[in-house]
C-alpha cells in the first residue's frame, strides 16, 4: 500500500499531501523536521490604564487572539486564534517555527492600552517553542468636569450668553 504524507515545513496555505507507492522514487519534494510552538498569554482588564497588569486587575473572558498571517489587520477564518477563558488566558498552538504578528480583537466600546496597537511580534524557533504575549485593555472612563468657566452664577448675574465647560477623562483628556 501508499503512505500518505504531509508536508508540515511548508506555510500553511502552501502544504501538499502526496502519496508514495513501494518502491516509487518521488523527488522535488523537501522536508524538515520542527518542534511546534506555541502562543500563550493573557488578556486582563486594566483598570487604571497604566499597561500594567495590577494585582487587582481582573482578566477579561471570551476575547480573541489572533496570528495575522496576511498582514491585512483583519482576522481571517484560516488564521489560527484563540479565545481567552474565564482566567483571561488564551493559547494558540501547534505553531512552526517563526514570526507572527498576534492581534487582539477589541470589542467596541474598549480601547487596548498595552500595547496600545493591540499586536505583538513574537518569534519561535528551534530554542523557543513558547512565546508570551499579553494584552491590556480597558473601557473609557466618563468625562468629569474640571473647570467652568465663567462660574455659572456670575454668567447670570452679568447677562453673559455662553458657559464654557472643560471635561476630561483618563483615556483621553482635553476640552470637549
């Protein structure tokens, strides 16, 4: 009988399956022999918006990760990923050895603060089958007020038409 064979040196999108017969000679066809790595890491809830995981900053469940392959920022359906469990951590394997830009999916509504391009260039080679890379992100804080200005009072009082009133909030301060 053939034994069937995959080819794992080859980029995912580019493998080919071939079958040999005894005593058939096949050539053109190259291997290698790889440990395959693997991505971990986790995803935590960072409140205080430092990039740096607190001991009281919790994780954040049901996110994905995602290896970019393509490079077009967007996950594919043949991109390999993972989702972070109830602890915050997520784990992409069975990977070869490599680079690979990881991406976070930021769900609306959230911004990522470490790092703040919600992507990590992680290498695995023959001497570093796993790689870490965790991510940070957090949800805005509402705006407070920090000044008005003229003091609404006194903007009565002098028949003054407009208040101004500066807001700021930890994510992106200034005047709204």
């Amino acid at each position: 009988g053939a034994a069937s064979f995959l080819d794992q040196s080859r980029p995912y999108e580019e493998a080919y399956v071939f079958d040999v017969a005894a005593g058939q000679t096949l050539t053109g066809r190259d291997f290698a022999q790889a440990r395959l790595g693997e991505l971990v890491g986790v995803v935590y809830h960072d409140e205080d918006l430092n990039g740096t995981r607190g001991l009281t900053e919790g994780p954040i469940d049901g996110w994905t990760i995602y290896l970019d392959l393509n490079g077009d920022g967007a996950r594919q359906f043949s991109e390999p990923s993972g989702t972070t469990g109830a602890d915050g951590r997520y784990r992409i394997g069975d990977l070869l050895p490599g680079s690979y830009t990881a991406r976070l999916v930021v769900p609306a509504g959230w911004s990522a603060t470490t790092p703040l391009s919600a992507t990590a260039t992680v290498t695995l080679n023959s001497t570093v089958q796993r790689a870490t890379a965790d991510f940070g992100a957090a949800q805005p804080l509402p705006p407070r007020i920090v000044s008005v200005s003229p003091v609404p009072d006194a903007a009565i009082d002098s028949g003054v038409s407009e208040i101004r009133v500066r807001f700021t909030s930890a994510m992106d301060s200034g005047t709204l």
